[in-house]
C-alpha cells in the first residue's frame, strides 16, 4: 500500500471522515465555526491531524494576507533563556500587529508534533520553533506552506530553513580562549545532549579551541549525564567530578543552568569555599541575582523579536541572522 502523504489529502476526504459539509471544514479551518457545535469543531480537527491536510494554494494565499497568529514552540519554558526570547518575540510581533500563541513542547517530540498539527490547522501565518527537536509532522511540514523560522537550533532534519541565534562555535572558541588567556588551561566541560546543535556547536569549538593551543581537554574532563534538566546534569557531573577527587580550576558549561548544578553540588559537599571557577552560556537575566560570580556568554535576548520579525516579514532576507554574543567575566 502507498503511504499517504501530507499533499494527497483533500478537502473533500477530511470532510467524510469528519461527516460534515466540506463548507463546515472550511469554516473550521479558517476559523469562523462559529455555527457549528464545539463537538463538531473537535471531530473536524481530527479528521485534518489524522489525515494531515493542508489548505490549497488559493486557501494559502489568503492566509498569508489575513491571518495575524504566529506560533512559538518553545522546547522548555522553565529555562529563563527562552523565557526571554519569547517575551522579546512577543513584542516585536505585537508591535506588527501579530498575535503570538506560546506552547512549550518540554523538548518532546509527541508533543511538538501536536503543536504543530494544531498550528497548520489554525493556518498560523508562521510557526517559530525555539529549540526545536526532531519528529515526524516538523520532517512533514519542511518544506510547506506555513513558514517555519528556527531559533537557538538550526533545523534538526538538516533542511536549510531559516536560522536566527548566535554562532555557537565561535562562542564556544572564545570560551576556550578566554579561559587560556586567564590561565585556566586546567578545565573541564560539562554540556548537555549533543543533539541540540546550539550544544553540538558549542562543545566542537570549545574542544577545537583547547585543541588548537596544544592543552585538548582529556575525555575524562568532559561529562554529559543523561538528563532532560539541565541543573540535574550540572548536579550529577559536579557530584562525580568531587566523588573522584578531581578539582579542575575551571568548569565551562553549555548553560547557566548547568553551571546552576554545578554550584549546588559543591554546596551539598560542604566545599563552597572551595567551588572552581564557572562560566556558562546565555547569561540569564537571572543571574545577577542568583549567581554573581558566574562568567557568561551573553546572548542578545532583545534582539531575537526584531531579527524574528524581519525573517518572516522579509521573504527575500538572509536565510540566516547571526546575533553578536559576548563574554561577561565576573569573580568568584
């Protein structure tokens, strides 16, 4: 049997398996159901997500001139970097009129998947994806008729969509130089999943920058514990690091929440006086109040809403928007 795909499904099939009126599936998918009973609503939606349908080009264009909702898929909103990013998001689109709907996918793929089944079913003008995870309705839906802008991580499928963060290497060199440049070729590097590429990227060009200087961190300095949370990483790498007696001058983190853990453990070891040196990325606006003495790289939270409105708005600009980073040193 041939597999359906995204494009064979039509109008005429969703209303069928729905049993209403294709007039009814085009009022729910343009969202004026306004006569129709929530359960019929719920029955129509479920007929789109199970057959995957997509409006016609003609259904597009009209979207694509009225519809004022932009969708952001965050990948965990209990991190205060995307915390900041969404908000920065929220009023560069308000102040073009847009409407910003806010998921957190908790870095799921299921449930990225459903968001972004709701979304194409809503007929967002554009789906935002702040951290995005690989999964089967993202590989469907690039390319498609609903722009999707990447955040933070490139495209996990490996398609060239547009792309707005940091350039994560180079930040990850600078972090390698600047330790070195402070004597602090003692290190280790605690990061979280690789399969992030904001993580993949950061961790290549710290080990390159070592590398590169004759001083390559040993594998043994370079702890990634299996965790979803990124303080519990952080917690469980600086509990090993003390359990084997090893006090490496400096600990460079893919997060500040790493960092966060980090901190704690050596705290729960009764050895806070004696905490080597940390420095994380993003710098967290809560870090000055939380952590101190915690180095970062610094990302422009404030400029990822204007360089987000300027790639959906701006169909011929760059595919891709390299946001300036910078170190903040501070002392423990």
């Amino acid at each position: 049997m041939t597999k359906r795909t995204i494009q064979s499904s039509s109008i005429k099939e969703v209303a069928a398996l729905a049993g209403v009126s294709i007039a009814t599936v085009s009022r729910v998918v343009n969202g004026v159901a306004n006569k129709a009973s929530a359960e019929t609503v719920e029955r129509v939606r479920r007929a789109i997500a199970t057959l995957d349908y997509r409006p016609t080009s003609a259904g597009r264009d009209l979207r694509q001139r009225t519809s004022r909702l932009v969708a952001v898929l965050a990948a965990n909103l209990a991190n205060p970097v995307m915390t900041a990013i969404a908000a920065s998001a929220e009023a560069a689109l308000r102040e073009k009129g847009l409407v910003m709907v806010l998921c957190d996918t908790h870095d799921q793929p299921d449930l990225q998947d459903e968001y972004i089944r709701e979304m194409l079913a809503q007929q967002a003008r554009a789906i935002v994806l702040l951290g995005a995870v690989d999964s089967r309705m993202l590989r469907r839906a690039t390319p498609g008729p609903i722009p999707l802008i990447f955040v933070n991580r490139r495209d996990p499928t490996g398609a060239a969509r547009p792309f707005i963060g940091i350039d994560n290497r180079r930040a990850g060199t600078d972090v390698a130089r600047w330790a070195l440049a402070h004597g602090l070729a003692d290190a280790a590097l605690v990061h979280a999943p690789t399969a992030s590429s904001a993580t993949r990227e950061r961790v290549q060009g710290i080990r390159a920058g070592f590398a590169a200087a004759g001083m390559p961190l040993p594998d043994r300095r370079v702890l990634s514990p299996r965790s979803p949370d990124h303080m519990h990483i952080g917690l469980v790498a600086g509990r090993d690091l003390i359990e084997r007696g090893d006090r490496p001058d400096l600990v460079i983190c893919t997060g500040d929440l790493i960092a966060f853990g980090i901190a704690r453990a050596w705290r729960d070891a009764g050895q806070g006086g004696t905490t080597p040196r940390l420095i994380g990325f993003d710098d967290s606006p809560m870090n000055a109040w939380l952590a101190p003495g915690l180095s970062s790289v610094r990302i422009p939270y404030d400029a990822y809403g204007r360089a987000i409105v300027a790639a959906l708005l701006d169909g011929e600009g760059p595919s891709e928007i390299v946001l300036e980073h910078r170190i903040i040193e501070r002392s423990l």
